[in-house]
C-alpha cells in the first residue's frame, strides 16, 4: 500500500512516521527545499542562528512518542529539558513576573513582585485544569467527526459539568470574574493568542491553555526547535519514507470519488491514499479544484498572524530569559486594532533568545533576539508602512522598559510577515493556526481529517486541527493514523 503526503510540515512529517510504522511505503512531496515548513531556522553571515517559527515546546511527549512508536528511545537523537522560568513578564510602570514553572514559587513570586494574595490565581489555575480535565482528551486528541468519539463516559462527564466550561463567556470575562487583578487577567488573557485568537472574543474554554503550560512545562529542545523537524525528518528516513524536496504539488487526482494519486512537475504519482499536510484553504482551492469545499473552509475567520524581526544583538541582556513579554498598556486596543486589520502604536512585545540556552546560536557576547508582535492575516494591507512604524514602536517600547536605546545594538536583521508566510508555507493569508477560536463554537468547525466525498483523502497539519502550534499537528497525524485504520 503507498501514502502520498503532500507537505513536510511538522504534522506531514508525523504522519508519515506513522504511516510508515504501519507498513506503509511513504513518499512526501515538498514544495520547499527544506523539511519542517513553518518549523524551519535561519542564519546570518555573522554568526546568528534563530528559529524561523515557533519558539515554544510545550507537551513534548507527542513527539518522543514518535520515536517510542519506532522502537527508538527518543533521547538518543532528541532531547529536550524543562525549563525552571516559563516566560518573564514586563510591564510599563517598571513590574516584572517571572513565571517559574513550579506553581508555588510562581504563587510566591506573585505575591513578591504584585504584592497580592495568589489565591485566586491558584483558583485560576485549578479552573484551568478542571477544563483539561473535561475536555482535553476529547477535543485534543480524537476525531470530532467520527460519532464513536462522542460514544464515551468522559462525553457525558462533561455534558453534566457543562457549566464549568464557561463556553458562552469569553476568556477576558471570566478572567476578570476569577482573578480581578489588571495584570493577572491580561496574564490569563495572553493565552488566547497561543492559538491566534483574541481573548475578549474566543470562549472561557481557551482558559484550558495555562494548564498545558504550567503542569506539562515549557521546554527548549537541545539545539533549538529546529531539533524537532531534524528528529523528526531523520527518524522519517529511517522509516524508509521517502523525500522529494523542491516539487510542488499541482492537483490531487481523483476518479471515481476516490484519491489514486497527485500531479506534480507535470507528472502524476499514483498512490492507495493522499494525505495533504497542506493548509486545507489552499488544499481545497489549488489541489481539488472540481471538489466542493464545505462553506467552513472558506468562511470561518483565519487565525492572526506575526511581524518578526530577527535582530542579532552586540550585548547581553541578564535580565531576559529564553521567553520574555513586554505587555502592552492598551491591550484590549491591541485586539481592536489587529481585529481591524492594523497594528497598535503599543504592541505586546515578544522576545525569544534562544542563545540564552543553545549559546552557538549567537557570537560571543551577543545574543540573537526574535522579536515579534502579534497582527492581522494578510488582507492586503499596506505591510511596507505598517512593518516600519511597528519597527518603530517595538524599539521605542523595549528600551524604555530596559533602559536602554536597543536599536544601536542591531548587527542583524531580517524579517518575517504574513505575506512571507504564506509565500513560503501556503498558510492562506498568512495565518500561524489556520482558522481562529474567536467563534464559541469554533472546536466543533474544524475540518475533518478525511474527506467526507473523496475516499482515501485525509488531511492533517495545523489547519485542521486550529490552535496550539506543534502539539496539535502531532496530535491530528495521529488522528489520520486512527481514521486510515
Ligand atoms: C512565527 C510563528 C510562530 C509560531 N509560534 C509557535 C509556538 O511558539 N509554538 C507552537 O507550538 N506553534 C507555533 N507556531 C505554529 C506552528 O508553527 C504551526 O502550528 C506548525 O508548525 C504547523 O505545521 P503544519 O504541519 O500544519 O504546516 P506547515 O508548517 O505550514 O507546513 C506545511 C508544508 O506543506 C508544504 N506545502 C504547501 N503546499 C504544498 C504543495 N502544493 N506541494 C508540496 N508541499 C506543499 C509547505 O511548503 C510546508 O512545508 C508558530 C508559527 C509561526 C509562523
């Protein structure tokens, strides 16, 4: 039996693992000439290496489970260490929070640095995992589509505690109800955009994420988090699947209402099943012309995007960590703005320095900063004057906090937006998680990972399972295995 994958994404690379694992023979065909799609790493001429896309690892064991499921131990080729402080937090009038991973030193770094009880934080937290608790496995780790996924104690566990869920809420509302503190609900809030939402509008659900990050860690993958897509592409090859770099798919051909293969420099490739690791956007519009899409495709809200710069650095920073937050005084007319299609003069400043850990990624007594500010998908905006006052602004916001002029230390620059993103991945506009969770019923719209009209056509990648970067597209490569089955 032979699996096309259309796409080296990080879920095209886990879905062809476990393809492969099942006996499959594998082929992946990629557009770009680099394996890991969005999950890729750049280089400067002067010694600066930085990830090009994601920068946080949260529950890494989806990946080791990768390797477990081929016989391997996964800290062989990839390892990857807990981190003690998940991200420092700035704020304008001089506060700074470390998060510390622990929660009862985060509690008491609460209580030092805002000077306020930490219970009803803790009560946050302990919202946050009564959620997961309800609902994580099903909606993170089964497919919605299949009725025996709903066919379960755990379903109606949660039917019964359905008001405990705070679906119809949004995340800002029940954060203010819970914590009451400025700074700790805009602390809560933030995580709406680890899935590109927005947290006056997406659902109280969303406030499931905290738990992922405070009781499964943040972690740094040694060598950075371009180690995953070279775990990952390496242990694929040692699967026997095969890569062809560099090739463009043109359509998914289909006859009969079924998959037989894919066209691709003008040949066709014939195959039992068609896996497209693709956005489902383009998916649809480029590779199934003839195939009616359903509405939700096109219609649902894509997620937001990232304006990046990647500054290599002269001098070294003592006070930031691998994450580090530089809070907006405006936030929630950051939100309006970004909902508008523009970017705030006060943006959320986030700076990753992987250095801080992986030290060859900058030269000696520099570091190499990823900046990035969350914005709109690409609509058509005017990028060039948005990406120079947003430039602006980031640099204004980041030496006042540090007191210090940041711009004389740039030695390097490069720059990602949406527009790049799409270019380089296909993701449509430029959207980091395919579409957002703004809509309170958006977990329930998400697209399927086989296609209801074709058969043996199966989707996975980020797309089709929104929200939460990496450990979803692991999670929806293993749904394809479920539903391939
Ligand atoms: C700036 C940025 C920051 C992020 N931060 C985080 C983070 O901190 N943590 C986190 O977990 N997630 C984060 N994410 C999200 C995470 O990167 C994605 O969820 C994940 O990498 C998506 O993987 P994927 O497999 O769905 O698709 P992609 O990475 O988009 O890969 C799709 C692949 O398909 C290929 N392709 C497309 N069309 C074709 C075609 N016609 N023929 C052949 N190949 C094709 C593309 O070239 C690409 O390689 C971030 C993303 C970005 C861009």
């Amino acid at each position: 039996m032979k699996a096309i994958v259309i796409g080296a994404g990080i879920g095209g690379l886990a879905v062809s693992i476990r393809l492969a694992q099942k006996g499959y023979d594998v082929e992946v065909y990629e557009a770009n000439t680099y394996p890991g799609g969005k999950l890729s790493e750049i280089r400067s001429e002067n010694g600066f290496r930085f990830d090009a896309g994601p920068s946080l690892f949260t529950m890494p064991f989806y990946v080791d489970e990768l390797f477990e499921l081929c016989g391997e131990q996964p800290g062989d080729t990839f390892q990857h260490e807990e981190l003690d402080i998940v991200c420092n937090y700035f704020w304008e009038d001089g506060t700074r929070l470390s998060a510390y991973s622990e929660k009862e030193k985060l509690y008491h770094e609460i209580e030092e640095q805002l000077g306020i009880n930490p219970n009803r934080f803790r009560a946050a937290m302990d919202d946050s995992r009564i959620k997961y608790e309800l609902t994580g496995r099903i909606f993170l780790e089964r497919p919605l589509h299949l009725v025996k996924s709903w066919l379960s104690w755990d379903v109606l566990k949660a039917i019964f505690q359905i008001y405990k869920l705070d679906i119809f809420k949004s995340m800002h509302d029940v954060n203010k109800q819970l914590l009451r503190h400025p700074k700790l609900v805009q602390f809560f809030d933030r995580f709406a955009t680890y899935n590109g939402s927005n947290p006056y509008q997406a659902s109280g659900i969303l406030n499931i994420i905290p738990h992922f990050e405070h009781h499964f860690g943040a972690h740094f993958p040694k060598g950075g988090m371009i180690s995953i897509t070279k775990g990952l592409h390496q242990l694929a090859i040692r699967q026997g699947v095969q890569f062809h770099f560099g090739q463009k798919v043109e359509r998914i051909i289909i006859e009969n209402e079924e998959a037989v293969g894919i066209s691709v420099s003008g040949a066709i490739k014939s195959a039992d099943i068609v896996i497209s690791n693709m956005d489902i956007y383009p998916t649809y519009k480029k590779l199934l012309p003839q195939q009616k899409a359903p509405s939700a495709v096109f219609e649902n809200e894509r997620s937001s995007s990232a304006l990046i710069f990647y500054w290599g650095i002269d001098k070294t920073f003592p006070e930031l960590d691998l994450h580090n937050i530089f809070f907006s005084d405006h936030y929630k007319a950051e939100f309006e703005s970004i909902a508008a299609g523009g970017i705030h003069e006060d943006p959320t400043v986030y700076i990753n320095i992987s250095s801080k850990y992986h030290p060859k990624d900058a030269p000696e007594g520099c570091e190499n900063w990823f900046t990035m500010i969350n914005v709109p998908y690409n609509d058509g905006q005017d990028w060039d004057n948005l990406i120079q006052s947003a430039r602006k602004n980031i640099i204004r916001k980041v030496s006042r906090i540090l007191g210090e002029d940041i711009e004389k230390h740039i030695i390097f620059e490069d720059i990602l937006d949406p527009r790049k993103i799409e270019l380089r991945t296909s993701s449509h506009a430029g959207a980091l998680y395919g579409t957002a969770s703004n809509d309170r019923m958006a977990a329930f719209k998400r697209h399927a990972n086989f296609s209801s009209s074709v058969k043996n056509l199966y989707f996975c990648g980020g797309s089709v399972h929104p929200g939460g970067g990496i450990p979803l597209c692991l999670l929806s490569a293993k749904m394809v295995e479920q539903v391939v089955r």
